[in-house]
C-alpha cells in the first residue's frame, strides 16, 4: 500500500512538474515577445533619432547658407549706401546701424569681392568653397551672373554674386583726357 500511495504521489508530483514546466515555458515565451517587441520598439526609436538628427543638421546647413546670403545681400546695401557718397556716420543714421557696423559691413564685402578678384586671376573655373555664392555678399546692381555683362548704364559688372564697379581701361578712356605717366594709349 505505502508503495501504490507512493506510485500516486510521483505521479501527482510529476504532473505538478509538468503542469509547472508548462506554466514557466508559456511565461518564458511571453517574455521572449516582450523582449523582441522592446528590441524592434528600441530600433525604430534609434532609427527615428538618427533620420531626425540628419534633418536637424541639413536644415542647420541650409540655414547657414542663407543667412550668409542675406548678410551678404545686406552688406551690398550698407556699400551702396556710402556708395551715394554719405559718411558713414549717416549711413549708419539711415540704415539704423551703428558706425562700427557700416565699418564691418563694408570691410566685409570688400574681402568678399577681393577673394572673387583673387580667384579670377587666379583662373579658377568655379568659386572655393570659402567664396561660395552662398557666403559672399550679393550685389545690389549688375547684370546677370552668368555673362558678367555691364549693365545697361555700364556703372558696374555682376562677378558672381557681386557687383564690382566699372573700371575704365585703356579702351574706354574718353578722348582728351589726362592719363597717369607710363600708361599707353
């Protein structure tokens, strides 16, 4: 008898166990899913932010380029403003700036049209990255950007984004007038 109550209870014990294997298997399944799931969860998390960061910086990019272009634009302004011939102090009058500023602005675009000049002897084909169209300043008159013509009053040329004033040469010197020693006419 103690052997048959034996037999029962390795038998109820071995079902306990495999009731209790059972149970921890579909937990441990459950678990495994819950894992995957976190993993893929975690990954779109990562991909999102690097997509994000890429954005972020192309639009941090972008926004160099053009504000490089506006200041560059503004700049233009502030030397044709002393192009009209007022001081600086009453440009900067006009224009809301201070003397210092106009000093800035115009020390500006005069470097940015001495690295156009400086690569056009130079003969490079197109502009360095640091004279880019993008960071030079823009020119406020000037003819089109691509034929370099003067415009239709011939008071300047449009070198890239800038316009240079127009310089007279030998060819376009009016007749009678008094040229510096050593030039040939």
């Amino acid at each position: 008898m103690t052997q048959q109550r034996r037999g029962s209870r390795q038998v109820a014990a071995r079902e306990r166990a495999t009731q209790l294997a059972a149970e921890f298997a579909a937990a441990e399944k459950e678990r495994i899913r819950i894992a995957q799931e976190y993993l893929v969860a975690q990954g779109d998390i990562d991909d999102f932010d690097a997509e994000t960061e890429r954005r972020v910086a192309d639009l941090r990019e972008q926004r160099g380029r053009q504000l490089a272009a506006k200041r560059g634009e503004v700049e233009a302004l502030v030397v044709e403003m002393l192009d009209t011939g007022v001081s600086q102090q009453e440009a900067a009058a006009r224009l809301g700036l201070t003397p210092a500023d106009v000093r800035a602005a115009k020390r500006s675009y005069d470097a940015a049209v001495a690295r156009l000049a400086a690569e056009s002897i130079a003969g490079q084909a197109g502009p360095s990255p640091e004279a880019s169209p993008e960071t030079a300043p823009a020119g406020a008159a000037g003819a089109s950007a691509e034929t370099g013509s003067p415009e239709a009053d011939g008071a300047s040329y449009q070198v890239g984004p800038v316009a240079v004033p127009h310089q007279e040469g030998p060819g376009d010197v009016p007749a009678g007038a008094t040229q510096p020693p050593g030039s040939a006419v």
